[in-house]
C-alpha cells in the first residue's frame, strides 16, 4: 500500500513538474537591480499564482535591434520582447510579431488603464504591435522656485512668457535648458514643439513626411530659435547648473526627479515639478511633450501566446504597477520606474501634486507616430536640420525643408520595400 501511495505521490510531482510552463521574456534597457524587482515580484505573485515561470534576459539599448532582427531570422526568439515602443512595428509589419489586438478578444480592457498616447508608435495600419510597461521617458519641467519668486514670478505657462522673462533671467546669469541641447536625442525637444504647433513627422496618411508642412515648420523655427535668438543654453550639466543658479528651469525625464531629491537636499523646498510651457492654438493652451516608454510584444514563433498575454496583463495591472514602482524607489536608490497605469500613478509615494503632474503630462502627451521610415533614421533628419539652424546659421525653415526632400524619397524607397509585408499584413487582418 505504501509503495501505492508513494508512486501516486510521484506521478503527481513529475505531471506538475511536466506541465509547468516557462516563458522566455527579454527586456531592453534594465539594469541588474532593476531587473531583480521584476524577477522577486513575478516568483512572489505571478508564478505562485499560475505556475508560469519566467525566464529573463537584459539587452543593451545599443544592440537590442539587431539582438530581436536575429532571433527572429534564426527561429530562436523570445515569447515575449520587451523594446522601445517604435521598434514593435519595424518587427510587426515583417511579421515577427503578432498583432496583440486581433489576437487576443480582451486587449481593449486590458490597455484601457494605460496612458493612451503611446499606441501612436505601437501602431501600425490598425494593428498593435505592444503594450507599454513603463513611461520611463515622459518630459516635464523642473523649475528653481526660490530663483523665479525673486523676480516676480511664479509659473511660466507658456513660451511666450518664457521668451519675456528669459533677457532678464539670463542678464544675471540664470538661463534654461531643453532636454537634449544640441545632442542626438533633440527630436524630443523638437518635435514638442511641432506638435504644440499642430505639426507632425509625417502627414496623418504616413504616406508623406510632415517636415515641409506649415505647423511643423512653425513649430521647428521656435524651436531653433530659442537658440539662436533667445540664446538658451546649448550645452550645459544640468544637475550642477540647477544646484548653482546658472540654471533657474529644464526640460527632462521623470527619473531625475529622485536624482535631484537625493544629491540636492540644499534644494528642498526651492524647486518644483511643473509641466512645460505651451503654446496657445485654437484658443486653448497645448502643453503636448514627448511620452514614450518601455513596450511587451509577443514573438509570432511564440508557443506560449496565451501565458504571454497573461504575463502581460499582470504585468499592467493596477497593483503590480504601483508595487513595482514602489520597490524599485525603495531597492535603488536614485532610481524611478513611473508606471504606464494611469491609475498607479496616484499611488507610488510621492506627493500628490507631483503625481498629478505626472498623470497630466503623460494624459496630455504624445509619442512619435510609426512610419515605414526607421526612426533611427528618420529622427537624423531633424539633428541635421537643427545642427545646421542652429550651429551653422541656416534659416531654419529651409534647413527643415532640405530635409523634408530627403524624408520624401526615404518614404518611397520603403514603400516598395515593404509592399509584400504590407499586402500580407492587410490580408491576415481581413481574415
């Protein structure tokens, strides 16, 4: 009897053993300490309650692209990949990976918590590519409060009251800083401005670029402006310069918020979170920046869909989101994961009218639209064309205009590279 029970004992252990499911999950740009909130909470709640485990893999920002191009040739992908959002689609429309809301009957409720301006990248032709997990990215303003009340002022709203106040301020050596100065990464700084303007990268049938279009033009010559005629800081160390005065404002991501808590205690109760300026169109006040993120999307060799989906779903929802945040404030200091569930957002320990800063950037931002063109290479246009504006002298107009061209025939030569990925991609979606 006891040897009865014994292999029945057995038998169960070696069927759950055989059944247990493990799902490969490679996420781009987290570092170890991150990565080990991800992994401690996925063991205490995800696999404690389905049985699924996860196994993860970090890639580097600088190789992720080509490291997902290759496992997706070789057959050896990941379930799910975890990448900048407008890179799911550059793999979506070759068919690596699966379209998440024809798949799966419950998308809509499941992104309906999430900041909704993100899909932009996700999309393309009405198929979505991912579903973002953080909003790493989103742009808001750090502002020296104690410096702006000395002159009078308590907000700048708008970016004609920041060319106003800005001759006096830089007069006594207080200036600004974009995001990115004059860096790779300006098309952020830039195309916050063409979007405040109504401008775009490229026309709403992403068949043209945008870039020769009169809002985005507009818009790009405010911005190259603020360089050369209203002589803002095009290279500065931000931390050190808002420390000292040199800098009384700046544009940047949600991460420095802890960065300046920690290393700038002097600055307790000088500064604060503010959106950026706006621009006032059609009699309302466009305060539009630049929200992005880290996005899942599920390989189409995938044998574990449905797991994956359900890893996604957990992954987004309300209280692991805020448990995540909350940890990784706690384990790594300096460090801040801002969830992509607006409804997190109010609930990871910060004080509420910071987070309510936060809730209305990423409500109230936009995120760069997918078009056949990579962004990588897209994006080189507005660098050269701001280099060229703002280093070199050319009216800004026509260096964008120069480029518009380039964009143009870039967009031609990838429709016909597309074309069969295209047709194919229509095709599955009438089925």
């Amino acid at each position: 009897m006891k040897k009865v029970v014994v292999g029945f004992i057995v038998l169960i252990l070696v069927s759950s053993f055989v059944s247990a499911k493990t799902i490969t999950v490679w996420l781009t740009g987290v570092n170890n300490e991150i990565l080990n909130v991800y992994k401690e909470l996925t063991e205490e709640s995800f696999t404690k309650k389905t049985g699924i485990n996860i196994n993860f893999t970090t890639l580097s920002w600088g190789d992720f692209e080509t490291r997902f191009i290759l496992a997706a040739a070789s057959g050896d992908a990941p379930d799910i990949g975890g990448m900048g959002p407008l890179f799911a689609p550059e793999l979506g429309v070759r068919g690596a990976i699966i379209d998440l809301k024809a798949t799966f009957p419950d998308f809509d409720q499941v992104v309906a918590k999430l900041y909704p301006s993100v899909f932009r990248s996700l999309t393309y032709r009405g198929s979505v590519f991912g579903v973002p997990y953080d909003a790493n990215f989103s742009m808001a303003a750090y502002q020296r409060d104690d410096i702006l009340s000395s002159y009078g002022i308590k907000t700048i709203d708008t970016w004609d009251e920041m060319r106003k106040v800005l001759p006096k301020l830089q007069a006594n050596g207080s200036n600004m800083a974009l995001a990115w100065m004059l860096s790779e990464t300006l098309y952020d700084d830039a195309n916050m401005f063409m979007w405040q303007h109504g401008g775009d990268d490229y026309t709403p049938d992403l068949k043209n670029s945008g870039y020769d279009q009169p809002n985005t033009i507009r818009g790009f010559v405010e911005f190259a402006e603020l360089y050369t005629k209203y002589k803002i800081a095009r290279e500065i160390p931000q931390m050190q310069g808002f420390r000292d005065g040199s800098l009384f404002y700046f544009v940047q991501e949600p991460g420095w918020y802890n960065n300046i808590q920690m290393s700038q205690p002097q600055l307790a109760g000088k500064w604060s979170l503010v959106q950026v300026p706006g621009t006032i169109r059609n009699g309302s006040l466009n305060r539009t920046s630049s929200v992005a993120g880290s996005s899942l999307s599920i390989f189409k060799t995938s044998k574990n869909k449905n797991e994956a989906w359900e890893y996604i779903k957990w992954i987004t929802s309300t209280q692991v989101q805020i448990e995540l945040a909350k940890r990784a404030r706690e384990k790594v200091k300096g460090t801040m994961i801002l969830p992509a569930n607006l409804e997190a957002i109010m609930s990871i320990g910060l004080p509420n009218k910071d987070l309510s800063t936060y809730k209305k950037v990423l409500a109230e931002g936009t995120a760069s639209i997918y078009g056949l063109v990579a962004p990588r290479h897209r994006r080189r246009y507005l660098l050269f064309a701001t280099r060229e504006a703002v280093i070199e002298g050319v009216n800004p107009e026509s260096a964008l205009l120069k480029y518009a061209k380039e964009h143009n025939q870039e967009i031609r030569q990838k429709e016909k590279e597309y074309a069969r990925f295209i047709e194919k991609l229509l095709a599955d979606q009438r089925k």
